[in-house]
C-alpha cells in the first residue's frame, strides 16, 4: 500500500509555491472575466463550450444608445419677424418703374420719328413728344390776311412730301372736308386738336391711335388752295372750337420750327 501511494505522488506534480495559487486563480478569473466581457460585447453565450448567438437577451434600457435625432426647429413667433414691405413703398416702386419704362419708349419713339425724316421733334420733361407736321417753307402764319383772320399755319412743300401727327392722338376725322378738299383731325390727351387740310391722300382712319412723327398724310393742293402746302390749326375742346395760334402752341410744347 504504501508503494502504491510512494508511485502516485511520484506522478502528481509539486504543489504551488505559497501565494502562488492565488496568483494563478486570480488570472483564471480575469480570463473568464475577459472572455464573458467579450461575449458580451458580441452579443454572444457559451453553451456545452460552442459560441452560439443569444436566443434572447435582455438588454437593459440604458445600455442602447439613443439615435441621432434632427435639430429641433423652434418656431419664430409673427412678432419677431421682419415688418412687411410698406405698401407705399411698393406703390412708388411700381410708379418708378413704369416711369422708367415709359421714359424708355418715348426716346425710342424720338428717334423712331427722327429716323422717320421729322424736320424737327423734342421731348418735354413730362415725356411727351412733340414734332414739326412737315418740312418746307413758311408762307402764312394765323392773323389777318386779305381782309380775313387766317387761323392756320401755311408750310409749302411738293405734292407727296410727308405729314406727321405732331403728338399722340386718336384720329377723329379723315376724309373730304369743305374748304380744306381732304383733311385728318387728330384728338390729343390735352383735349386739343391739331388739324391738316388741302392734303393729297390720308394714311389713316377714324379711331386709330396714332403716335408723335407717325406718318399720316401727304401734302396736297386740294380745296381751296393756292398751290401745295399743309395747313395745320390747333382747335381747342372740339373740332369747332376755338382756335389757337399753332406756332404758339409748339413752341409751348418746347418746339421751333424750322425750314
């Protein structure tokens, strides 16, 4: 018997220094703890020494991490928003640029009539344009002539040289006339109305809108006349009414004439 025990404490191995089994039982732990640490992290448990995923773990509340959530808006109270634009403002505005635009076409519409051969025009500060009816020479200007008042202004030129309105207009007349043979009426915004007789042929009708330099006719010596020339008369307040000088009434309008 005590062979057998001498042979079997030959086989077994020395024991551990003191202190030595705490020391290796300490790092066994923290083997384990580290392994289990690590399953743990992946979600992971050891069963009959095989790694199989988790059939269900419960996983505290704490330990799953809040998404990213997107910036929360605040909503800005009416008052702290910019006032709106003042109505006025925006009024002037629109009258600005309106007035822009209607500047713009009455400078293309001068050089238009310039481009059309007007012997002269101009455009006041308002923006009205205004232009010479035609080009020729001066034979007769409103005052007394052989024992009668002449209320026109006689420019003598060929037949066939061009008339133009002298402003914007509505033609309210176009066609034979006593005294005049053929003549065309053009109503103004003003209320006035500038008239041209003894002409040749019209090239406009009643209701057109004409503009200042358009061509409207062309000298003629139809009627009572004493040789090719326009007669042109300013009417004020209808086609009977009264008459005004025509130079007086361009020249107002910032206009001389010219040969």
């Amino acid at each position: 018997m005590s062979t057998s025990f001498t042979s079997l404490s030959a086989r077994l191995p020395a024991p551990p220094p003191a202190g030595a089994g705490a020391v290796v039982a300490l790092a066994a732990g923290a083997l384990v703890t580290g392994a289990q640490a690590t399953y743990d992290e992946l979600d992971l448990q050891l069963v009959d020494d095989k790694v199989r995923p988790a059939a269900a773990l419960s996983l505290e509340p704490a330990s799953i991490q809040a998404p990213d959530r997107p910036a929360v808006v605040t909503p800005v109270a009416t008052s702290e928003l910019p006032d709106a634009a003042d109505p006025d403002d925006l009024a002037a505005l629109a009258k600005g640029t309106r007035i822009g635009q209607e500047s713009a076409r009455r400078a293309d519409q001068l050089s238009a009539a310039r481009a059309e051969g007007v012997p002269a025009a101009v455009m006041a500060a308002g923006g009205e344009v205004t232009v010479q009816p035609v080009r020729g020479r001066i034979t007769s200007t409103a005052g007394p002539r052989w024992g009668s008042t002449h209320y026109g202004l006689d420019i003598a030129n060929r037949i066939g040289t061009p008339i133009f309105a002298v402003a914007d207009g509505v033609v309210e007349k176009s066609g034979p006339a006593n005294g005049f043979g053929l003549w065309v009426v053009v109503r103004h915004p003003d209320g006035s109305r500038s008239v041209y007789g003894h002409i040749n042929q019209a090239f406009v009708a009643v209701g057109e809108h004409v503009a200042a330099g358009d061509r409207i006719a062309e000298v003629g010596n139809r009627g009572q006349s004493t040789g090719p020339h326009l007669h042109l008369e300013i009417r004020q307040g209808s086609v009977s009414g009264e008459k005004v000088d025509p130079v007086g009434w361009l020249r107002a309008r910032g206009l001389e004439l010219t040969g």
